[in-house]
C-alpha cells in the first residue's frame, strides 16, 4: 500500500440551474478513485457552493495510482428521483507521482459533461503522500518522468539516451458494446472517456517500467494515439525516447555543459553491462538481414501463423531504396563497416558493441550539439491491415465475458491480445530499420508512426530519418556543446550531418552527389529530405517555407480484401508523385533541403488522400538546385510551343521571385575552388522522351545549364498540364508572414514574446457528380490553399509573423466529406536581428570553452545496429568516383529525373520489379513500403538562440499554449507533468447549438479551457509541444446529431520572462503589453 | 465544393475590433462582408472575398458565443473558456454597452417595457439603425435597469460594479436608468433640440441634488420603504418645494425679489430690460415648476415645463447665454436677502440644481 491519496473539494461557482422551479440548484460531489467513493455534503439552493470538505483519503497501490484517473463528479440532489449529474472532472494525477514536479493540484476545474460541455468550474486540491517502495518487481514505474517535447526538455541534461521504448494496450470500444444500445449517449461516452484514460495511464506505466528496465528516468518525445478500430476495438499505443537525465541546476545556465562532468561519469557507470535486462523487447539477437526475420524471443511464431488470414499482396516499394535494401547482400557489409568505422574514429578506441535494443529509433527531432553526425534521408513504411481479420483467441474469449466496460485484468490477456497489433508494428519497424542499414545507417531519428482507419482496412504508417549518431551520447550522454570542438576538427560546422553516411560505390539508390560546398571534403547529395528539425548548427542560406505536396486518387468502394489490394495497389503510385510534388516544389522555391518531413496517407470509402507538408531551406553545403524545363512533346506545333516558352517563363520568373522573397543567395562559388573531379550523373539531367519503351533504352538528351542540372517537366497530356499549372498556383504567404512546419523558422531568430496558438478545422462537401481525379485535386489543393490565405489573413495584426510547426492533419469521415484540421502557433518577430548575433557569438564561445573535459568521457557505443568489429575510419572515401551513374535502378525514384512523358514507361516497369518481389515475400500481409528520399548529416548551426531571443516584458496570470518546446523570450524552469486528455462531447441540439461550426468552435475552446485549467492547477503556466493528435469528427445533420472526439497533449510547465529572470524588479506590465499576454482568466 | 464547417479557435481568442462594430451595429454576415470589401481591405490583405467571408462568419460565431458572457459582463472575467487579454474584455464589454444618440434619444424616459420594444421597429427606420441593433440597446438599457432597480447605495458604482463599465458610460447609464425610472418626456417637438448630453448632464444634477441618496440620509431601517436611494426624487424634497409657492404668490416678496435681481443686474446685462420686463413671468414659471412637482405627471413634464416657462421666452428675446447666467446667479442669490423668506436651504437644492439644468438646456 505505498500511497496515499487525498482529496478535498472546496467549492464549486457558476453552476447551471438545475431546479427550475427555485432557479437554483443543490449540488453535491462525488470523488471516486478506483473502487472507492466519497461524498460531499449537499449544499442546498445554490449556484456557488462552499462545501469545504474534509480530505478524502485513498490509500492505493501506486499501479493503481498510475492508471486510474480521479473521477469528481458533480451532481444535483433530488429527494424524490434521481440525483442529476452536472458535471465530471477527470484529474490525472501521474503529476504529482515523481519528485520534482508539482506537488499539490489544486485550482479550478471546469464541470464537463459530455452532452452539455462546460457546466460551472469546481476547485479541488489534490496531494499524494508516496512511500517508497523497493520491490523490485514492481508493477509501477512510479517517477519516471514523461515529456511530450522532442527534444531535450530545457532545463535538462541528457545523460544518456537509452532508446526506443514502446507499448500498445487494446481493449473493446464501449461505443461497440451490445451495452451500448440500451444506455444513454452520455453513459456511453463517459464510459469512453474512463476507458481511454484508464488505458492512458496503464500503457504509460508500462512504457515506464521499461525505462526503469533500461536504467533510464524519463521518456522524451512520447507519442501516445488511439486507433478507434471500431468493432474489432480500441487499441491505445505509444512510442518514445528512453532517456537518463539530469537536472540543470540552475535554470539561467544555458549550456552548462560540461562543468561537471566527472560527476555523471560516476553515476551511470557503464551502461553497456549487462542490465538484468528482463525488457520484452527481447536479448540482444545478432541482426538478420532479411526484413522479415525476427528475434525468436519475441513470440512471433504466433503471428506468423495467424497471420495466413492476412492479405499478401506486398509490393515492397521503395522509394529509391527499397529495393537496394533487400538485395544489396555484398555491399551491406561494406556499408556496416563504414558506420562502424566512423562511430569508431569518433569513439577513440576500440569498444565492445552491445545491441540491446532492438530497434535504433528515436523519437526526438531536435538533439544535443554533436549527437547527429550524419543523415542518410527519409525512410519510411506502409502497411495495409484488415481490422476484421483478428482471430485472437484471448480477444474472442475476452468479448464474451466482458459485460461491463470495466478493464479486465490486464496480466491476463494482456500478454496475447496486443501480440497481433505489436506484431503488425513489429513488422513496419525492422522494415525502416533495413531501410536505414541500406542507406549505411545504424539508426533512426524523428521517428513517428500512424494508422489511418476506414470501416476494416487500416494503413499503418512509420516514418523517421536514417542517421548516424554519435555514439558518446548513447552511453555517457555528455552534454551538449562538448563535442563540438572535436567534431569541427573532422567535419567543419554546419555541413558534417549533410555528408553521406553511404558508401559511393554501392549507393542505395541513384544519387547525385558532389563535394560539399561547405568544407570541400566530403560527398553530399543535391538535396536532402529529412523527417527531423533543422539542427541548430546548420548553415542555412535565407530563410525557409512551408513546402505541401497534396494528392488525392479515387478508389473504387470494395469490401475487404479487394478494398486492401486496391489500396496497396494505389500506394506507390501516391507516395511517387507526393515526392515528386514535393521535389518540383522544392526546386521552384530555389531550395535543396527538406525538414519535418511528415507524409500522411489517409483512406476513405472512395478515395485515398496523401498530404505532405515539410519545411524547405537552402542549406550552403549542399549544392545550388538546378531550374525547371519544361518540354513539349509536340515540338513542330508553333502555338504549342509558344505556350511552353510561356509557361516556361513563368516558372523561371517564380523561381527568380522566390529566391527573392526568401533570401537565398548563395556566395557564387568558382569553379577551380570546387575542384570537381565528380562527374555528372547522367541520370540526373537526362531526359527520358516518350518514345522509348523501357528506361534501359533512354534517350538521352542533356538539357543541363553549365554545371546546373535541370528538372525536367515534360509536358505530354492534360495532366501534366494540370500539375504544372497547380505547382505555379501555390501562392506565397502575403509580406511579412512566414510559415514552416519545424520548430522555429530557419534564418529567423530574433523573437518576440507574443504567440498564438490556434486550431483550424474545415470540413468541405465534394459534389458527387463530377468526381475525377483532377477535379478532386483541385478541390483538396483549393481546400488546403484557402486554409492558409485564411489563417494569413486572421493573423495578419501580428505581422512580421511566422506560422510555426503547422499540422496539417487529413479525414475522411464520410463519402463526400474532406476535413482537414490545422494546429499551429504564430510568433512575432523583430525585424532588427542585430542583437542575436552578438549574443549568439557569446555562447559560441561558452560551448568551446567547455569541450576540454570532453577527452574524459569514453564510453562505448549502446546503440549501434550490429555487432562487427571495428575498422579505423577509412580516411579515403571520396575517392570513389562516378560510381553514381550506374543505372540498373529504376530511375522513378530518382528524386531529380522525373518527367512526365515517361512516367507510364517507368512505371510499367517499376511495378514489375514489384511484382518480382512480392513473389518473394511471404504471404501475410499486404504490404507497401517506401523509403527513402536523401539526405545527409546535418550540421550545426545557426539557431543557438532559438529561446534567447530578447523579448518585451509581459506579465504572467495567463495560459499559454504553444506546439513548440520552448517560448520565444522566457526560459522554462520547470516541467510539471504531462497533459494527457481525451474529450467526448455530442449534441442532439446541433442546430441550436450553431450547426456544426458553432458545435465544433465551442468544444474546441472547452478543450483549450480544460488543458489551461489543469496546468493552472498544476501550477504551471504554459503548455509546450502541444498537440492535437486526434480530432474525430462526425455530424447527422439528419438528426440534428453530432459527436466529437478530442486528444489532446502536452507538457504542462512554468516559465519565466528572461527580463525577469535577468532584472529581479519586474514591473507589472498592464494594459499596455496586451498583445503579448493573454487573456484574464483568474487562475486561482 | 461547399464548405460544411469552419473554423478557427485560438487560445487567445482573436477579436477583430472592426467586425466587432459591425456585428454590434446588427449587419448580417452579407452585409458585413459588403461593408468591409468596400473598406479596401481585399486591396490592403491581397485577400480574398471567400477568405473574408470565412473570417467574418467565423468572428460572428465567436461573438454570439461571447455575448452570453456579455450580459453579466464580471461572467465574461471569471470564465475559463475564452482567453481573452483584460483590455480586450473591457473593449468588448464596452463596445457592447455603447449606445447610438439617435436611439437613446428615441427611447429616453420611456419605460423599457414591453410596449416600447415593439416600437423598435419604428425607432428602426426612423434613425436608420438596424433592428437588431436596437433591440441590443434596449435590451442592455433593460438589464441595466433590472439589475440596479432593487439596489441600494450609489446608482453609478452599482451600475459600475455590475457591469465593469467605464465611468463615463456608468454615469450615462445612470442618466438613463434615472430617466426610465422617472418617465421623464424627452420626446415633445420642443424638446427635440436637446441632446442626450444635455439630459445626461441634468440627470446626473438631479441625482446628486434631489434624491434620496444625496442627503445622505442612509435608511437605518432595513425594511424601510426607501429602498432606491439614486432612482427615485426624494418625496419629501418634491412635498417641500410646495413652500417655494410664496416667492410668486405673496406680492411683496415677488416685487422685492425683483427690484433686488434688478438693482444688482443694472448695466450688467445686455437685455436688461426684456429681463426687466420678464422678470415675473420667468419667476413665477420657474417655481410654478417646483410646486407642482408633488404629481407624478409634472414631474414627467419637468423638461417640458422648463423649456417652454423659461428657455423659450429667454431665447425669443435673444438673451445671450453669458447674460442668463448671471440672471439665475443673481436671481437665486437674492432670495437670500428675502428676509420673509424662510425656506433657504430647500431653495438652494431645488435652484442649484436647476440653474445648471438651465445653462445647460439654454442653447439653439
């Protein structure tokens, strides 16, 4: 019993009226934790009850703690029928679980109810005394501390970054209950809501418990979604970063680097020892080659049988390298070698690699000065599931006796039921891993996964960036700034992560590559797409934008297996032309790299939706993009070929315009400096005419301006067309606006203290009459464009502005219905940057300052994907040359040769090189997959002071909400817990409550209310990576009905005004400073 | 392509000052779009009308969701919903309270009845404001008058503290509160040349001067009848002035009066003889007014009476406004030197304050 739980309930105000007759109401509480209920006194004929009442103690496992939710709810007495409820606050109390966060909740809380929304607020105060408890095989995992931030919480240190960590819980969804059709909407839903965060807690728990496991204290970057699988159930999974960390001690120190470090030394002594590793993810197995293989500890036996019901049409489709990665048996070693061997001459001396984890990813997008030494490019995989096909018998003997909605014991069927789901993203996992091996990388960062479900087909999603990290961070985690030196030596700032992990010779997939424009050592690509943020040291030319590939196909409506075949089917097609969306809008920006890559299939009953948004920049290692050509197919035509002069035109103008507005113009580099003995891929500028009938027997026609090579569009047919004219329709933000999907805006610095953040949701209604291909495109693309010139609009009192971290999320919840919600914040900024420099120099200086220590800390590798013996790092790997040119891939994933005349060509046989291989894949699932755009290392580099930036003095009192880690102008100097909240609310009234807008507005801003609420009575003051990761939608105009489904999260945190950090006098601020602070609400 | 839903939430809620007028000035979504392509700002923005339409419905929403609030605005301070900066809430809650001065004008000393709104439609087209509008103004100077009706103490604090008005829209809300109260009549043809300022400013007089609250003769019982202390005239005040009656009746005193208005205004006044000549028709109106104040239907005529007894007869004989007032300065102060004359003290509250009604309503 090592917890206690108390709870008092001070007073409620602005209750509805309840009794119509007095006009009043007599409400008393309910507090309910696990099994146990309290009462409060009525307190009669009021609005504003004073109930005061004693604290109510729970004397409660600290599982139970972890998992249950406090239940108050709030109800009205009646002596002759039964007590109205009002209202129900759910408080997740995991807060005041570890030590240094929040001690005591306590505040207001606003009554929800799920048909009424927010009824009157109640204040409540909540403690736990927790006594140790040193059993060591515990079920709780009582103070790890979780953060929704991906990246290293602010006033943290990461010691070491211990790993992947994942975990998924199913349970059958209330709203499918047979139950369900006798019991009122609200039950049900409240029914939901305790489900889902009882399943919340539990699997957080779990994730937690494997952290203890891996001796870490905390989890950063934790994703946690809900599958709403309907009939076949509710799956509640998640994934982040195992990590140990530190506390900084004092917040103002921003770097503290290595001052101390000895003293962590001492701490983790290492890691790399055999941990009484009990973790399921199993003992270390040696790594196989072959996708498909997994570590027999797993169990997946089981799948593997059950999973003959699965479809098998698995077209492994790699977007460049997929293909290398299964067959490229000889040069694997060869590329090992070299990951190896780099890791290797960075670690010093010999080390003994140990391969606990089982899956190198990473969850963060943001890491530690050093961490990141270089970036392969994109990977990612595509799985498509039929929900109906589970024949788990623990899920079939639990539907039987599940009667109530109770949770069942979870140690029993925990341990089979899952096991199909976990295989599922088993499966997806160690394909991105031998993605990333096949790009010469040993591990994956800003990993991410997500379904999307229609009725039974479900696709699963995984996405991250291959990289090559230094493995000091694994083990010892040293600090952030004390590598730097030593990494310059090797690798100049600013362009080391833009080098190729991969070997030349044997490239995964046909690449351009040329020495780096930055510190003319070493190869890097022509363009790099990566899935993490802008490392802060990487030199960047200009600012950056907010880049979109949008993409719609129909599909035919089928039932099960011929509704997945037809999905998988379309797959490649949308992953295809969403890069090449992307890659022509890249070029017409005048850029060559893509950051927060994020790539969203969604599947609907007749079509299939894909939307890219990632951040493009123009980083100055990598070499100057070539233009766009155009070319006809048709060149006698004179008319036609005065149009494609024109349209031509037109593009070089955008370009030329672009260039302008972003400021991006790169030192002209002469030749002789290059030095080029690298030969131009042919393949790059070779334009492929439609006559020819396979891509081995190209024409080649060189169309590349001087040492530029161009992009060729060719254009044969009205689709093509179409895709032209809709690449020149993206219309840039209007002046002083700036937009991107990453953290902070490359090239801008300097902020200032306002921000706003916001959610944007439209729903459009498609006519069904003329449904085609292009017409569905425009009706996206012009969905997606308005959204924006909307928010642009809205915001435009803020200018000089920048839309940060804007997510596009895409639905589809019914035939006809496209909806799309936007999440993003909005931060002012200086337009005098002069300031920042200065300051920025000043901590420049402070991280070399601190890299003497640095020779101290040697520690092995932890994470590191296979166990071979070292090599010195073989110094001459740019010497291989023109190794480029070999052709035998199919060139459609070439990022830079697309055109459109042979698109068909190399399509016919890029899809039998599918079938080839689907043949060779054992039947089970159906299968997509896709990997790969480029990439390379990222460098270091200009955003030192992405917090630092000077800021108007504002005053405290309010909430504030924000997508990012940090807040522009204040430091954060504690984190209080995570926020972690699911919201049902359904209407019968919709046309009373203001149609579906009305509706939709006002559970949004309840939503927005609780979280404020609940921070507040944490003691916080802020929200950082916020996130809405589901917003479920559904309307029976019909009916007058609709429903919502809402999750939300977040890191609840206090932060403090660098000017009042700085000067310890702080005036208030009043009136005048409105802009900045938001809001009166009364937090107390 | 139709738009099912949209919309736009931010954790500050974003107010948009313009179309905040436009929606208090009652235009629909179509008329506010109109109304704000035509300000240029589709040239300023480079936006769109659909973006402007999506914007002015989405605002729209947002202040129908507030308006709740705004009725019992300390509501609109304490709610956890809407974000929204302190300056912004004092902007809505007094953009929200403003009224029009043709609408005031229309309603003022009316009872805020039921009767009345129905005349809004009326109101409506003769002032050009839109019903919607009108019915918004009627309804907060209802609430207004509801909420304070029953209460004790200052009626501009307490409209204040209800409402978080600034003090000058308190003390015009007081000004119409105390005129509702009342039924003052504003309307008559001879009264149209009068502002609301020009009310606004009497009332404020009238409430300092001849209320109960303005003795301060707080009611020590807690039952007592006296509960509107700022609302109603004071009774006893109104029963006293009948005593004034004697300065006209009594001759004597009437000619003394006189002869000292006179004898200190000689040389001094430009229409010294139109005054001269004046002197008892002026004098018997202006306390023929205060004795006939105990009936509630000359109390409603009180402006009536003022205008057409003094105002009228002064401006026909073109008296400049510098000369009437040292004429009511010089005509209340000789009442002093009336030694028949007992009633000093009520004379100085009914004539001080009537004085700056006067000054005040004597212009064109």
């Amino acid at each position: 019993m090592p917890g206690k739980l108390k709870v008092k309930i001070v007073a409620g105000r602005h209750l509805p009226v309840m009794d119509r007759a007095s006009d009043l109401t007599d409400a008393f509480v309910e507090v309910k934790f696990g099994n146990t209920t309290f009462k409060t006194d009525v307190y009669p004929k009021s609005l504003n009850p004073q109930w005061n009442s004693e604290w109510f103690k729970f004397e409660v496992d600290d599982e139970d703690l972890q998992d249950e939710p406090l239940q108050i709810t709030v109800l009205d007495h009646d002596t002759y029928s039964a007590n109205d409820a009002i209202g129900k606050v759910y408080i997740d109390i995991d807060p005041l679980l570890y030590s240094e966060a929040a001690t005591v909740i306590s505040g207001w809380f606003p009554i929800y109810d799920t048909i009424h929304g927010i009824r009157g607020e109640i204040n409540v105060v909540v403690k736990v005394d927790l006594f140790n408890d040193l059993n060591r095989f515990r079920q709780s995992s009582c103070g790890v501390k979780f953060f929704c931030t991906t990246s290293i919480p602010k006033c943290y240190r990461a010691v070491i970054i211990h790993g992947f960590v994942e975990e998924l819980v199913v349970n059958e969804d209330p709203e499918y209950q047979w139950i369900d059709r006798i019991r009122t909407p609200r039950a049900s839903n409240e029914a939901r809501q305790r489900l889902i965060s009882l399943m919340s807690g539990e699997l957080q728990r779990k994730i937690g418990l494997k952290v203890l496991e891996m001796r870490g204290n905390a989890v950063v970057g934790y994703l946690q979604c809900f599958d709403l699988e309907g009939e076949s159930g509710l799956v509640v999974r998640a994934i982040g970063t195992a990590c140990t960390l530190d506390k900084l001690s004092s917040p103002a120190a921003f770097l503290p680097a290595c001052n101390s470090p000895s003293k962590e030394m001492k701490e983790i002594p290492f890691n790399e020892d055999p941990n009484p590793n009990t973790h399921s993810s199993g003992p270390s197995t040696p790594l196989k080659n072959q996708t498909y293989s997994f570590s027999p500890s797993k169990s997946y036996s089981r799948q593997s049988s059950s999973s003959d019901t699965d479809l098998s049409l698995t077209p492994k489709t790699g977007m460049g390298s997929g293909s290398a990665g299964k067959e490229g048996g000889p040069f694997k070693a060869l590329l090992r070698q070299q990951t190896q061997s780099a890791l290797e001459q960075r670690g010093g001396s010999p080390h003994r690699f140990c391969r606990r984890r089982e899956f190198p990813f990473f969850t963060l997008t943001a890491f530690p000065p050093g961490f990141l030494v270089h970036v392969g490019g994109v990977v990612s995989a595509r799985s498509v599931k039929l929900l109906d096909r589970i024949h788990n018998p623990a899920f079939v003997g639990i539907m039987s006796n599940t009667r109530s909605y109770k949770l069942l014991d979870w140690n029993s069927f925990n341990s089979d039921e899952p096991e199909t789901r976990d295989a599922w993203w088993a499966e997806i996992r160690q394909e991105i891993k031998s993605h990333a091996k096949a790009l010469g990388c040993h591990a994956v960062v800003g990993y991410s996964e997500s379904t999307s479900i229609c009725e039974e087909v479900c696709i699963l999603s995984a996405s991250g960036t291959a990289a090559v990290l230094n493995p000091r961070f694994l083990q010892d985690g040293t600090v952030e700034g004390c590598l730097e030196q030593r990494l310059e030596e090797n690798l100049p700032a600013g362009c080391g992560f833009c080098h190729i992990p991969y070997d030349e010779l044997n490239m995964p997939f046909p690449a351009h590559l040329t020495y780096c424009y930055n510190c003319r050592k070493q190869k890097v690509p022509d363009v790099l797409f990566t899935t993490i943020d802008l490392p802060t040291d990487a030199t960047v030319i200009g600012k950056g934008c907010l880049i979109q590939a949008r993409l719609c196909r129909l599909k035919k409506k089928a039932q099960a297996e011929a509704n997945a075949t037809a999905i998988s089917n379309l797959l490649p097609f949308m992953e295809y032309e969403v890069h090449t969306q992307l890659m022509n809008k890249l070029k017409l920006k005048g850029m060559n790299a893509l950051f927060g890559l994020r790539i969203q299939i969604t599947v609907g009953e007749n079509m299939l939706m894909g939307l890219a948004s990632a951040t493009g920049v123009y980083l100055a290692a990598l070499p100057t993009p070539g233009g766009i050509q155009i070319a006809g197919k048709t060149p006698n035509d004179g008319s036609y070929e005065q149009h494609i002069s024109h349209m031509q035109k037109k593009i070089n103008d955008t370009i030329a315009k672009n260039k302008e507005l972003y400021e991006i113009n790169p030192p002209e580099i002469s030749e002789e400096i290059i030095g080029s003995p690298i030969p131009e891929p042919r393949q790059r500028s070779r334009l492929l005419r439609s006559q020819s009938e396979s891509s081995d027997e190209v024409t080649e026609l060189d169309l590349s301006h001087g040492k530029k090579d161009a992009f060729v569009l060719e254009i044969d047919d009205t689709d093509a067309m179409e895709d032209v004219h809709s690449l020149l329709t993206d219309v840039p933000p209007p002046s002083g606006f700036y937009s991107c999907n990453t953290e902070i805006m490359p090239g801008i610095n300097n902020w200032t203290s306002e921000i706003q953040m916001f959610t944007s949701v439209r729903v459009i209604r498609l006519s069904s009459l003329n449904l085609t291909n292009q017409a569905l495109n425009k009706n996206f693309n012009d969905l997606c464009e308005n959204l924006l010139k909307s928010l642009y609009f809205k915001l435009r009192s803020m200018i000089p502005c920048c839309l940060c971290h804007v997510n596009f999320t895409v639905s589809l919840p019914e035939d006809e219905l496209i909806q799309v919600t936007v999440t993003a914040v909005a931060i002012t900024f200086d337009k005098n940057q002069a300031l920042q420099t200065t300051k920025a120099h000043v901590e420049k200086s402070l991280q070399r300052a601190s890299t003497d220590n640095e020779e101290l800390l040697q520690f092995p590798l932890e994470l590191c994907s296979d166990s071979l013996p070292s090599h010195p790092f073989p110094p001459a790997k740019e010497h291989l040359e023109s190794a480029s040119s070999n052709s035998g891939i199919p060139a459609a994933q070439r990022a830079t040769s697309v055109d459109y005349s042979s698109f068909a060509d190399r399509c016919s046989s890029w899809i039998e090189l599918i079938k080839l291989k689907a043949q060779t894949i054992r039947r089970g699932s159906i299968k997509t997959t896709v990997t790969v755009e480029k990439t390379s290392p990222m460098g270091e580099g200009n955003f030192r002071n992405r917090s630092a930036a000077p800021c108007a003095n504002s005053t405290v009192g309010v909430v504030k909400m924000t997508p990012l880690s940090f807040i522009p102008g204040a430091k954060i100097t504690k984190y209080l817990g995570i926020i972690n909240m699911f919201f049902i609310r359904e209407t019968t009234s919709l046309r009373e409550e203001g149609g579906v807008s009305g509706f939709l507005h006002a559970f949004i801003a309840e939503v927005f209310a609780m979280v404020r609420a609940h921070v507040a009575a944490l003691g916080g003051n802020a929200v950082v990576s916020y996130i809405m990761k589901q917003c479920v939608f559904m309307e029976n105009p019909n009916k007058n009905q609709a429903q919502c489904l809402i999750n939300v999260s977040g890191d609840a945190v206090v932060f403090a005004r660098e000017s009042e950090l700085e000067v310890v006098s702080t005036q208030q601020p009043a009136a005048n400073c409105q802009p900045a602070c938001t809001g009166g609400e009364v937090t107390t | 392509m139709t738009s099912e839903l949209d919309i736009f939430v931010g954790n500050t809620t974003l107010i948009d000052e313009d179309v905040y007028r436009l929606w208090l000035d009652g235009y629909s979504v179509g008329d506010a779009v109109a109304l704000r392509v035509r300000s240029g700002i589709l040239e300023q923005t480079g936006a769109t009308a659909a973006v402007l339409q999506s914007d002015t419905m989405d605002h729209y929403r947002t202040f129908h969701m507030l308006e709740r609030l705004l009725h019992a605005p300390p509501k609109l301070l304490h709610q956890l919903i809407y974000q929204i900066p302190p300056s912004r809430q004092a902007l809505l809650i007094e953009r929200y309270y403003a009224f029009d001065e043709a609408f005031v004008r229309e309603v003022l000393g009316k009872k805020l009845s039921k009767g009345t709104k129905k005349d809004l439609d009326d109101i409506s087209t003769k002032t050009g404001i839109t019903l919607k509008s009108c019915r918004r103004q009627f309804d907060n100077f209802k609430r207004v008058f509801k909420v304070v009706e029953e209460m004790r103490g200052s009626l501009v604090d307490n409209i204040q503290q209800h409402f978080l008005l600034s003090d000058r829209l308190a003390r015009d809300y007081a000004a119409i509160v105390f005129f509702a109260n009342n039924r003052f009549e504003t309307g008559k043809k001879k009264l149209q040349y009068l502002s609301f300022g020009d009310f606004a400013f009497c009332a404020e007089l009238m409430i300092q001067n001849w209320t109960l609250g303005a003795v301060g003769e707080a009611p020590t019982d807690p039952d007592s009848q006296v509960d509107d202390m700022d609302m109603d005239l004071d009774k006893e005040f109104l029963q006293d002035l009948k005593e004034l009656k004697v300065l006209v009746a009594d001759k004597d005193l009437l000619d003394l009066h006189k002869s000292l208005v006179c004898t200190a205004l000689r040389g001094k006044l430009g229409v010294f003889s139109e005054m001269e000549a004046n002197f008892k028709n002026l004098s018997r109106g202006l306390v023929n007014v205060a004795t006939k104040l105990t009936h509630n239907k000359d109390v409603r005529d009180l402006f009536v009476d003022l205008v057409e007894k003094f105002v009228e007869p002064c401006r026909s004989d073109h008296w400049p406004l510098s000369d009437v007032r040292l004429f009511l300065n010089q005509y209340s102060a000789s009442v002093h030197s009336l030694d028949g004359f007992r009633h000093q003290a009520l004379w100085d509250r009914y004539m001080g304050t009537l004085r700056g009604c006067l000054l005040r309503l004597y212009h064109d």
